[in-house]
C-alpha cells in the first residue's frame, strides 16, 4: 500500500518537508555579544565605535546564508589572490571594492559627510568620485602647457592617438570665497587610447600619461593629454574572477582622472567622463555622476590638440 500525501507516514501531520529543509539550524545566539564583548577598554576608540556594528554585520551575514567552512576558505584565497597580485602599479583589492561598489558608497558618504560640515554661504563643491586602482604618487610636476604624452606613445598606439591630442585646462577656485587658488596641485592621469594605463604595458614609457600641474597666479592649471577612450577593467586576476561568476560586463566609460589639493582646502579625489561616451549609464565600478559628465570640443588653430576640455574645481575650505 502506498502512501498517502497527506503526510501519513509522519503520524498524519501533515509535515511539508521541503519546508523543512528550509529551516535554518539554530545557532548559538550569545556568540557574536561574546566576541564583541572581547574588545578590551583600551581599544582604539574610532575601532571600539565601528567594531560591534561590523561583527554584527558579519555575523549575520554568515548566518542568513549559512556560510559553510569550504566557501570561507575560498573567500580567503580570493582575498589573498588579491594582496598578492597587488603592488606599487596595481591594486587589485581597489579594484575588487570598485566592482562591489564599496568604494563609490564610501565617497558618496564622506562627500555627504563635507557637504554638512561645509561653512554657510559656500559654492557647491566639485563632486567627488573614486581613486581606481591605478593612481601612482610622485607623477612629474611639469611646467603648465606641458604634455604628458611621450612621442614613443605615439608610435606604440600606431596612430590612434593622432586624431585624440586634447587641451586639458581651467582653473582651481575656492568654495567659500569663489577666488582662485594659485599654487593649488593638479595631478592626473588616464588610460591610452589603446586602453591601457602605463603600467598595464612594458612598451610606453614610465608616467606616461601622468603629470602634476601647479595653478599660477589666477589658478589656471592646462595639459595637453588624450581625450579619454572607454576600456574594460583588468580581468586577468580575481577581480576579473568575480565579474565572471556574477555575469557582469568590465567596461568603464571614457574619463580622466583628477587628485586637486590646496593648502587650507580638502583635497578632491575624482573623474571626469566623456558625456558622449559608450558606459556611461552603465560603469562597471558606479562612479559616473552627472556633475561630472564633460563636453570636449572641437579646437581649432593648434596644431597640438585636436579637442580641448574647460574645466573648474571648486574646493571646500577645511
């Protein structure tokens, strides 16, 4: 005789096994107030603030999914995948934060957080956006009007970046006052048109493409550079990895990178993106804003640039 559905062979209760399965077990309920509670009294205070909030977090986190030990262990070696293929011309753990989105919510709230602590009559401020994981410090600091783009590139790039010499120029101009900030620091960078920042190739020379420009008097800042091209994010490491197993694409649209600072002022950390450029409502790390979106133009009687882009920073006074 067979048996019935109606859960006769569980005493006729009528038991929905499926339901069953989807149960989580019961966990011990005090473990994680225990590891909190280990944080001693002379904790670093900013850690004491941030720690219980995180392991509950964490904690639950683990739980809610039923984190098993195998898939802890592979997050490891993910993590430690990335250390390892990080280094002074990469960071491959930025990278991983941009495409988890971690780093632009990290900005939006520090630049939410200046925005209320911002003294009252004072411009809005130039937006701010994520570093990447390419920035390398000490860039040359080269005269205004200089170039950045070394004549070699030129040839690696077999012609690409002819019809692409772009005028980069403006001004930096303080928040509270609206004066210009002579003296204030520019420093930018940008991939090739071949997509590519200078340390992803051995063939273009050292820093190219990189630079740090000084505002003279009237806090103009100019370059001669290349207008941006979109480019996919490395995907021959982990972050690569995660993009695949989340079926998402690597693209990034066109933009120049910018770290402005100025004695007495917040120092800026952003891009600037072409607004006729492919990705822009879809950014693989989410950093487009539409403040930064540019228009570069068509420019006329310069036998160096072909395009050229005006843009101000306004920084918040500290």
């Amino acid at each position: 005789m067979s048996k019935s559905n109606n859960g006769s062979g569980n005493g006729g209760k009528g038991i929905d096994d499926s339901k069953q399965q989807q149960q989580p077990p019961a966990y011990d309920p005090n473990f994680t107030a225990q590891v909190i509670a280990a944080t001693g009294p002379e904790a670093h205070p900013r850690m004491a603030e941030i720690m219980p909030s995180l392991l509950h977090h964490l904690h639950d986190f683990a739980r809610e999914v039923n984190l098993t030990a195998a898939e802890w262990a592979a997050a490891v070696d993910f993590l430690n995948a990335a250390g390892k293929m990080s280094s002074e011309t990469r960071n491959e753990t930025a990278l991983i934060c941009d495409i988890l989105g971690l780093e632009s919510l990290v900005d939006e709230i520090t630049s939410k957080l200046l925005i209320h602590a911002a003294k009252d009559g004072a411009a809005p401020a130039t937006p701010s956006t994520v570093l990447g994981p390419f920035y390398r410090t000490d860039a040359p600091i080269l005269p205004n009007g200089s170039s950045i783009v070394s004549a070699d590139a030129y040839k690696l790039w077999a012609g690409k970046g002819n019809d692409m010499t772009c005028l980069v120029s403006g001004r930096v101009l303080s928040a509270t006052t609206g004066d210009p900030l002579p003296g204030a620091m520019v420093d930018l960078w940008l991939a090739g048109p071949d997509g590519l920042y200078e340390q992803q190739s051995v063939a273009v020379p050292d820093m190219n493409l990189r630079g740090r420009f000084q505002t003279d008097a009237e806090g103009h800042y100019s370059v001669y550079c290349v207008r941006p091209t979109p480019y996919g994010i490395p995907d021959d490491g982990p972050g690569g990895a995660l993009l695949n197993m989340l079926d998402r694409h690597p693209w990034r649209p066109a933009h120049i990178h910018f770290i402005v600072s100025a004695p007495g002022h917040n120092t800026l950390t952003t891009q600037v993106f072409d607004r006729e450029g492919e990705w822009i409502k879809n950014d693989s790390v989410f950093a487009v804003k539409e403040e930064l979106l540019v228009d570069f133009v068509a420019r006329e009687g310069d036998d160096k640039a072909k395009w050229s882009l005006n843009y101000d920073f306004v920084l918040p006074e500290v």
